[in-house]
C-alpha cells in the first residue's frame, strides 16, 4: 500500500481532525483516510458500512421508544393454545 506525507497543515486543521479522530475512535491516520475517502465520493470500507448502518439501527431505535411491544410470553402462550 502506498502512503502520503502532507506538511505545513494549518493548526485549526489538525486540531479538527484530531477531535474528530477522537470522537470516531480511530486514529490520525484512519480519520485522514476516511475524510479522504468520502471527499472523493469513493466506496467506504466494510468498517465503515458496518458503522453508519450501526448508526441508522440507533437512530431508528430511539423512534421505536414509544412504540408499544406485545408480551412475547402472552403471544407464546397463544400460540402454543391454537
């Protein structure tokens, strides 16, 4: 695999993508990449489709909240009587 050297990053710069970094859970490095690789428009990682679907099922959950699920012993019960 090849790699890229960048010099003379602005400070805001750097200190954005470290926070970001951070936040995310990965490295320097990896977020560099990955800010790379979706400012290119190019396919994500399997990491990556992974985590944003993560994301997608805990964003849909917290709508599912007020949602009202039967009693799964009371709708094993009613099966079993038929």
């Amino acid at each position: 695999m090849s790699s890229l050297q960048i010099r003379d990053v602005p400070e805001h710069i750097l200190k954005s993508l470290k926070e970001q970094a951070k936040r995310e859970h990965r490295s320097l490095t990896q977020q560099a990449l990955y800010i790379l690789i979706k400012g290119l428009n190019l396919p994500l990682g399997t990491n990556e489709k992974r985590k944003q679907k993560l994301n997608l099922l805990k964003s849909s959950s917290s709508k599912l909240k007020d949602y009202k699920l039967s009693d799964p012993v009371r709708l094993i019960r009613e099966d079993r009587a038929r």
